[in-house]
C-alpha cells in the first residue's frame, strides 16, 4: 500500500517537472564533499525554491552516506541538481524537500521516480512532504535575471565632460596629478585629475600668471581647478596677447592625439576656458577673442587697458572679470566691461568689504592679488557653468540675489557685489 501511495506521489511530482520544460533546469549547491543525505538541507523559514548559493553540481555517484557509495533511486539520493537558497547546515530542520530532476540518476526501471532530498525528512504515504518546485517561481527568477543583465549591458555612458561630483567650488575635490617644468616651453605646469575618466572627455582650463610671477605661485587656484575635473596647463609667462596660451593649447592637442601619451583621447578641445591674474588675464582675453577653442574666459584683477578688447569677444563666447575695490586694476576692468561695444554675454564681479591698504576711487580692501587667492572660487564655479554645462549656476551669476551678485565671501572677509549683460 505504501509503495503504491509513494508511485502516485512521484508520478505526480514528474508531472510537474515535465510541464516545466527545460527551463525549470534548477541550479545547484556548491559541492561540499562527503555529505549524508539527511545533511543536506536548508535553514529554519527558508525557501527551497530560490535559486542555489552556487553553480556547483553534486553527483549522487560523489555523494558518500557512512563511506558507501548511494545507490541512485535509493532514498538517500539526493540528485545531480539539488537548490538551496541557503548555506547547507547539517542538523537543521528543513522548511521544504526539494526533488531531482535528472534522468539519468532515477531509480533503474522507473523512469518517473525522482527521490526527495532527505530520507529523515520525508514520510511515505504523505503526499505533503515532496515539494516540487514552482514553475511559476523558477520562470520569474529567470525573467529578474534577464532584466538585470540587459539594463547593465544596455547603461548610457554620462553626457557632456566630466567634473567632480562634489561641486563645492570653496573646496579641492579629487586627489591631482601635479607636473612642473612642462608644457610647450618646459616652464610650465600640468595639473589634472589622477583618476582620468573612461567614459567622458575632460575640459582644458589655460591659466596665465601675473607679469613676473612665478607659475607655481598660482598652485593653489591650478590645483583646485584640476580638483574638479579640468586638465590645467598653467603657463609660464604672460606676454597679454595670446602668443603663449595658443601655443600651450596646441601641446596639450598633440597630447590628446598620441596614443603613448597618460592624457591620450582624453580632452575635449572644443570646452577650452583660459583665466588669469593681471597680465595672464590680458592673456586670457585676447586667446578667447583669437583661438575657436577658447569658448569662455575669466580674467582675475584684469581689465584691457585700451578699454576695448572685451567688445571683441564673440557674442557665441563668454566672458567675466573678477576684480578688487582696491585693485589698481579697477578702472580698466570696468572700462572694459562698460564698453558700449560689449556684445557678448559678461559679468564683472568685484570683491568688497576686504582688509588692505589699497584703494581705488575712495574704497580701500580688497586689492590687486584678491581674485586668484580669496576669490578663486568664482572662476572654479565661472568653468563649471561655461565648460562644465552647470546651468543652474547661472543663477550665483545672473539676476539681482545669486551668490556672485550679492552673496558673502566663503571663507573670507567681505561680499561679492556683480553685474552681468547680454545673457
């Protein structure tokens, strides 16, 4: 009676696993040597039916109970693809028998046999204790799994160039890579991310040094535009009309084309930005109005002397002037900007409410050193906007309340006060 009850109960189980098809094939546990049957289960509350914890397959033929070999088809046949959602712990009670499906490891005779996991577990005569795995549940993993590997294959590379995700301008941001005595003429410095970017291109941020300053005076305002994602060539000298700044812009593009080179395929050459102090700010303007490349500038303490390159700059470029209230730079920065022949979109951005000795038309403070020390975090925000396509910055910049308008000094004595046109 009992051998005629456990045939119906196995011919039903097989049923099931045949309406599967061949996608119900279940993975297997990891082999875990010499187990007895009865040991081979999973944890309290567990479910059976989820995929294994390995790809690993158990052979009945491997599997040893007391050093004899089971007999495939005996009770303590525990299959060639047995599923756990769990590690094996020997001794624990199991939620759910799961059954084997393989063929050619069933009883010899009986093609629907299938034999439980555990003998101790199982009750014959029971109809409740074989639990065949639900097509349903192994068609839904399958699916989960399909969608998983089709989202991670199909992910859309980043747009525009890459900047730092922290985007705090008063701060560096990632670790640089600091080279001196470099450049077109070897006197100049290289500064970028040490950790280059696989998926996007890097903007070029050309910084230029006041008239007979040293480069490396300027680490710290190269060091926090490389900190934020921009390859920096700092030059080193400032002639003020562009003979230096093109030159450099040239190197870096042989740089960016030869495959033996750390910073190969590594630039966008169409997001170039040029900055500087006093005569590196002339430099910078006059590379913006001469070089297709060059697409936006910030000059620091700077301003044409003549009062008319800014009305130069092409309407599809920008340009800003960050500049001291004391600054001896003040009347031609804002001569400069105040041209009625300014056509292109433009800020002037002054530093007040500093400490200092210089004055400029009855305002002492902030003087002719503030923008690439105090101030830098204008021109680090100035890039992420214009290269970096920040477009909610423009708002720090533009308007009667933004933080470049009307908004404190981070870190520093006074208050920023801007203006800007044409945008």
């Amino acid at each position: 009676m009992k051998s005629k009850l456990l045939k119906t109960v196995v011919l039903a189980s097989s049923l099931v696993f045949l309406n599967c098809g061949d996608d119900a094939a279940l993975p297997s546990i990891p082999n875990y040597g010499n187990l007895s049957s009865s040991s081979v289960e999973t944890l309290p509350g567990e479910s059976s039916d989820s995929q294994g914890a390995s790809g690993t397959e158990i052979s009945s033929s491997a599997v040893q109970q007391g050093g004899d070999e089971i007999v495939p088809g005996s009770s303590a046949d525990a299959g060639s693809q047995v599923q756990s959602s769990s590690a094996v712990t020997p001794g624990a009670e199991s939620s759910a028998d799961v059954a084997a499906s393989s063929s050619s490891e069933q009883n010899p005779g009986s093609s629907s046999d299938v034999a439980p996991v555990s003998s101790s577990e199982q009750n014959p005569g029971s109809s409740s204790d074989v639990a065949p795995v639900s097509c349903s549940a192994k068609v839904e993993s399958s699916s989960s799994e399909k969608k998983v590997e089709s989202s991670s294959s199909e992910a859309a590379k980043p747009k525009g160039v890459f900047l730092a995700e922290g985007a705090d301008e008063t701060k560096d941001q990632l670790k640089v890579k600091y080279i001196e005595r470099t450049g077109h003429d070897g006197g100049g410095i290289l500064a970028y991310p040490e950790q280059l970017s696989n998926d996007q291109k890097h903007a070029v941020v050309v910084w230029g040094p006041g008239g007979g300053t040293e480069p490396g005076a300027y680490g710290g305002i190269i060091r926090r535009l490389a900190s934020h994602g921009f390859v920096v060539i700092a030059l080193r000298e400032s002639p003020g009309n562009a003979t230096q700044a093109i030159p450099a812009l040239n190197w870096l593009e042989k740089k960016n084309n030869d495959p033996n080179d750390p910073l190969y395929q590594k630039l966008d050459m169409t997001k170039v930005g040029c900055s500087g102090h006093s005569m590196g700010g002339l430099e910078s303007e006059q590379a913006l109005i001469k070089d297709d490349r060059v697409i936006t500038a910030m000059l620091n303490n700077s301003g044409d002397l003549g009062h008319t390159a800014m009305s130069q700059v092409s309407t599809s470029k920008t340009i800003g002037i960050v500049y001291g209230e004391g600054g001896m730079e003040r009347p031609n920065a804002e001569a400069d900007y105040n041209n009625q022949g300014v056509k292109a979109p433009a800020c002037l951005i002054k530093m007040t409410g500093g400490q200092g000795n210089e004055c400029q038309q009855g305002e002492c403070g902030w003087g002719h050193g503030s923008g690439p020390w105090g101030g830098m975090a204008a021109t680090v925000a100035w890039m992420r906007w214009h290269l970096g396509g920040e477009d909610f910055r423009k708002a720090d910049f533009v308007g009667t309340s933004g933080r470049y308008i009307n908004g404190e000094i981070i870190g520093e004595r006074g208050h920023w006060k801007g203006q800007c046109k044409n945008f």
